[in-house]
C-alpha cells in the first residue's frame, strides 16, 4: 500500500470509524461492506453428508446409499416437487448474521458475498442441467413487502452470481416470471398443515409459455421449512416446467439442530414434514 493510501485509510478510520456488525470489533480497513476479515472467513459450506435431493443433513441409520446418490429416508419415499436443492452454509452465526444486513439493514454491498457463495452452490448444480439456457426465477416478494424493502434480496443475490459465472451466457434470469400474488402471514410457529395452507394459490406464473419445457432454477437467500420453495416448485411444475432446481445461500440443518427422527409409518406425513 502506498503511503498516499495509508494516509487516506487512517484520515477515513478517524473521521468515520466503523465497527464490524457481526462481532463488535473496529474495521482495520476501508470497505463498503461492515464485516471484519474473521467473521467472513469464519463462514463455511455445509460439511458432512447431505440429501441429494433435498439437503437435509443425513443421519447416521437414516439412509440409504446408492451407487450415484444418498437420499434421506423422506426423500427415498417420496419425491419432491424439484429435482434438487442445494445451499451453500448453515442458517446460522455469521452467514444469517450476513443474511440479515442485506435484508433488514440495507447493507446492499452484502449481495455481492452472498452471491459469491450462491454462485459455489450453482456450480454444483451444473451437471444435472441439460445442455441449454437455463430460467433463473427469485422467489419473488409481495408488492407491498417489496415497495417496503425497495428490493427483492434473492433476486440481487442471483445477479450477483451469475456475475461471477465463467457461463453467464447459460442463464437468463427472469425476476418476473413468479409472482407473489398476495400476501402472506409469517411461517414462523405454524403448523405444517398450516404452513401449507397459508402458501396455497400464494404464487402464480406471469408467462406459461416462456417456462413450458425449460429448466428452471429457483433461488432464495433461505431454504428453511422448505414450504415456500416446494410451493413455487410445484406452480412451476404445473406451468410446464421440465425440472425445477433450488439454489439458497443458507439452509436451516433441522435434522442437525433439532435432533428430528421420522418414523416410517405415514408416507403423507414424511412428505410434508420434509418439503412442506
């Protein structure tokens, strides 16, 4: 660093000093983004085994292995409405942490991490596709919740991938293809039917023709109960997607977190308590 750029550095440390928003610790650089290089560099990708289908994290018993794939116990009885969803890291510290700045805070510079890290998971997800463009729809917000934030978060974070993609060409992101069409109650603390219910006729395709017979990847900033993407998942589906793939920055581990064991009894049951 040059001695011009030190001196600036410090000038704008003592006139606008900045602490990190994840752990409370003064920025030692300029950045437009308030996140101290420990806390990014704390911020991992799952590890362990997943789904292949749905990536929940597979417990040990609960398996079954294959040649090509392990499925979780729902997954092998009952198939999702997507061909796979994938995410990057755990709900958790500071990935949400990072998450939550972008969507509450403002902090728009956070899209271009989290699109870095989305753009990891796309990658993954590249060999499934066939060999054509592929739709990128954002889980879309209400309008009113939209007018409110001024942005759609998963849709920015999706520019921001496909940014850094080296096959950009490959993806075409369509924000309006899915509609939110009206508004919905938070899913937090409700039951799974009623997560279900609160979801039903929520999301619309604005343009049948354009999604008949294409590959659609659908992306959000999380992939917690997995009743909103499922929901989107099946509009799409019924639109006349080919496949519907899941593309999220972060997911909530539930198995991992809340020690879940399923028991084998109610195929219905499984279903919901896994995708929706």
């Amino acid at each position: 660093m040059s001695w011009a750029a030190e001196v600036a550095e410090s000038l704008f440390a003592t006139l606008f000093p900045a602490d990190c928003r994840i752990c409370g610790e003064p920025l030692i650089r300029i950045s437009r983004l308030p996140v101290c290089e420990d806390c990014l560099g704390s911020i991992h990708p799952i590890a362990g085994g997943v789904c292949a289908i749905c990536g929940e994290r597979i417990v040990s018993g609960y398996a079954l292995e294959s040649a090509e794939e392990i499925r979780c116990e729902i997954c092998r009885r009952v198939d999702p409405p997507f061909a796979k969803a994938a995410a990057y890291g755990s709900y958790e510290s500071g990935l949400r942490d990072l998450i939550h700045m972008l969507k509450y805070q403002q902090v728009r510079p956070a899209a271009d991490v989290l699109g870095r890290m989305l753009a990891e998971v796309i990658s993954e997800l590249e060999a499934g596709w066939k060999p054509a463009q592929v739709l990128v729809v954002p889980v879309p917000l209400f309008s009113g919740k939209l007018r409110q934030r001024g942005f759609n978060q998963a849709e920015m974070i999706a520019r921001a991938a496909i940014k850094l993609s080296a096959e950009r060409e490959q993806y075409l992101l369509v924000p309006d293809l899915l509609e939110r069409s009206r508004e919905t109650q938070s899913q937090i603390g409700l039951t799974r039917h009623q997560r279900r219910e609160n979801l039903r006729g929520a999301f619309r395709v604005t343009d049948k023709d354009r999604v008949t017979g294409r590959e659609v990847l659908l992306v959000d900033d999380v992939f917690t109960t997995g009743t909103t993407a499922s929901e989107c998942a099946r509009v799409l589906r019924r639109a006349g997607a080919a496949r519907v793939w899941i593309a999220t920055v972060a997911r909530t581990l539930k198995m991992e977190v809340q020690g879940v064991r399923f028991e084998p009894q109610d195929d219905e049951r499984l279903t919901m308590a896994a995708h929706g």
